[in-house]
C-alpha cells in the first residue's frame, strides 16, 4: 500500500473539498480522486482538472447536497451518474462507480455500483485507471503505478475489448504514449495488432472527437513516429489525414519545430501536398476557419517566402506583413516561421513593432495635392520609398523626396 502525501496534493485541499469531504464522510460514501488527476499527482504535477469518484448514487448525492444548500449545476451528467456541485466559488465533479452494460464503440449504457475495481475495469488506460483517497491511499488493481513508473502505455485488460467499448480509445492511445513514453517504439506487438484490427471503428467517431485528440498527438513528444504509425496501422484515412501524406516533410518539420510551440495545424501542414488535403480534413474533422485558413496559408508560402540572404534576412517576411490587409498576418508568419524552423527569425519578429506610415492624406492637401486619384498614387509611392529605406525615414524626409520630385 502507498499512501501519497505530496504538496501537491496537500493543494488540492481547499475550503471546499473540505467542505464536500465531510458531507460524504457524515453520510458514509466514499469519496476518492480518480482517473487523470491521479496520474498527474503520481507524477509530481498539479492536476488540471481533479475528477472524484463515489460509492453513493446521483439521486443519493442530489439529496445530500440539496439538504446541505448546496448549489448544484447542469444536470448534463446525471444520466452518466455524473453531479456537479459548486462550494466556496469552486465546482467539484463527482460520478458514481459505474459498469459498463451495452457499448456501441461510442456510447456506453451504464448501471451503478458501489466495486471500485468494477469501475476501474471500465477504463481505457492503466495510468488513468487509479484512485486516491483524501487520506492519500492509493487503489491500483491493474498495476498502473508500475506502468506510470516504467513509462509504459498500456490498456486496462485486453486492448481489443477496450478499444471496442470506445474507438477513440486508439487515439487516447496514442496521446498519453506521446506524453508519457521516453522513447518511440516501445509498443507491446498485441497492442498495435488490435489497433491495426479496430482501426476501421474509427470511421464511427465523430471529427470533433478525433480533432480533440489529434491535436493532442500533434504538440507532444515522438509525433513523427506516432503518425508514421497510424499510416502503418491503417489509421490516417479514418481520421482525415491525406492518404499519401508526405511523412519525409513532416520528419523534417517536426524535427525542428517542438520546442517552438507551434499551433497544431502548423505541424499537421506538413503533412499537405495540396489544398485538396486541407479540404478533406475540414470535411472529417470540421476543424475551424481559423485553423483552415492557417493551413492554406502556410502551404501557400512555405516555399517561395524564405529569409533574404545578406544583414537583413527579416525582411522579406517584415514587408509581407507591411504589404498585407489583414489584421492577424503578423501571427500567421510567425507560424510560417516555426514551421521553416527559423528560431532566431522568429525571436526577432515578436519583437518587432509594426511601425506606422507617417505620412497621410491631409499632409499631401497641405502641400497643395488636391485629387483623390493623385493622392492616392502620391501616398502609394512613398510607401514605397518608405519600404526601401527598411520603415526607417520620417514624414519630413519622405515630404522632401515629393519636393525634389
């Protein structure tokens, strides 16, 4: 038996987990963490989101609480034996045990229990199948603090039963192997051989779904090695990925570009030989305008807007942004720039201040221009004097080339 007594998890010991804490123990539920935030806690890191878990029912807890005046909110959840109850400014998300009765490789039909291994046995991950309780006592019954210990990514019991409750499970697979795994390729063999044989359930999930994860796979470690694996495995087509995607590139690009915090269609363009594979994507995965438009983007200009060789190889990018009538263009080259693995480039363009033209219409009527049409072809060539002189030449210096002229 372990008991954990980490300053993180004295942390998590606000007002109201206390508060909540007593009302179970007053009524004789337990309570527990469960799931990532155990695994988080095992690992030295504060959790994000803490999930508990409880031998009393929705109804039982909806009475507890009720009785308590305590506010509860959505009651999205109930149906999956899901009660959130919000104390001292602080939501808590507690589910009753619960046994898996009919799954269809997406939804799951539930009943409730008060056996935790049951529970435990429902879970996808044997990292992500733990519970803590308050007192720090540990409940591992399929040896996933071993597993989290040896940095192994393994599913609870057989991979294909798992995997068929939920087919997205595959892609969970991949994202904890990225975020937990040292090194690529240590699979066990049956793992990727019931993958390889379910990935087709895939086809059944929705592009939401799958774009949540993906992009999880995309900003952790060992990328290139795990969507060469989902080419092996038969997965990339099911998920929206371009058949024949270019993985030499994606190699390349993904080499250099993880420490730069890159978005994760940065990465994925990579992938792209042509706008067809971005169209594709957006009609499985229904992924945002936002995210489309910095794919095209980028595969648009990857190539041919490079740095310029000689003392200021910034420019090219500098003018682009100069040029362009969009607002956001400055974030899209910044993109463009981690994509080319250009880290130095890119320091020096967040710190670049966009300047503004000094020069506007009402100087030119001063000095006596007075047609639109001549003002506006006046501006456009200082702009361009502007320009080559690198944004660098005030109003007075660009007013006396129209002088001389």
């Amino acid at each position: 038996a372990m008991k954990l007594q980490s300053p993180q998890f004295q942390e998590l010991f606000t007002p109201g987990l206390r508060s909540v804490a007593e009302l179970f123990e007053k009524k004789n539920f337990e309570l527990r963490i469960a799931g990532g935030a155990v695994r988080d806690l095992l690992s030295g890191m504060t959790p994000q989101d803490v999930d508990f878990a409880t031998t009393a029912t929705p109804a039982e807890m909806k009475e507890m609480f009720t009785s308590a005046g305590v506010r509860l909110i959505n009651n999205k959840g109930e149906k999956h034996g899901t009660i959130t109850a919000r104390l001292h400014e602080q939501n808590f998300e507690i589910t009753t045990l619960r046994i898996d009765i009919v799954t269809d490789g997406r939804h799951a039909e539930v009943e409730f229990t008060t056996d935790w291994e049951k529970d435990a046995e429902r879970r996808d991950l044997t990292v992500n199948s733990m519970f803590l309780g308050l007192d720090g006592m540990l409940y591992d019954f399929f040896n996933g603090y071993e597993d989290l210990k040896n940095k192994k990514i393994r599913f609870v019991g057989k991979a294909s039963e798992r995997i068929q409750e939920d087919y997205l499970r595959i892609l969970r697979y991949f994202r904890f192997y990225g975020r937990i795994a040292e090194k690529p390729d240590q699979h066990e063999p049956n793992t990727l051989q019931a993958i390889k044989e379910n990935a087709k359930g895939l086809a059944g999930i929705s592009g939401e779904r799958i774009w949540v994860e993906l992009k999880k796979i995309l900003l952790g470690n060992h990328v290139d090695h795990l969507v060469r694996l989902m080419y092996e495995l038969d997965i990339a087509r099911y998920v929206g990925l371009p058949l024949d995607g270019d993985l030499e590139e994606f190699a390349r690009v993904t080499k250099n570009i993880q420490s730069l915090c890159p978005k994760p269609m940065t990465v994925l363009t990579s992938l792209f030989k042509g706008k067809d594979d971005i169209t594709n994507l957006d009609l499985r995965l229904k992924i945002s305008k936002e995210e489309k438009n910095l794919g095209l983007f980028l595969m648009k200009h990857r190539q041919e807007l490079t740095k310029a060789a000689g003392l200021e190889p910034l420019r090219p990018y500098q003018d682009f942004v100069m040029d362009s009538r969009e607002a956001n263009t400055n974030s899209k080259i910044c993109e463009l720039l981690k994509y080319q693995g250009e880290e130095h480039l890119l320091r020096e363009l967040q710190q670049w201040t966009v300047p503004s033209f000094p020069v506007s219409g009402h100087d030119l009527r001063k000095l006596g221009v007075s047609s639109g049409k001549e003002i506006g072809a006046v501006l456009q060539q200082l702009r361009e004097e502007w320009k080559k002189s690198g944004y660098h030449m005030d109003k007075e210096e660009l007013l006396s080339c129209l002088k001389k002229s």
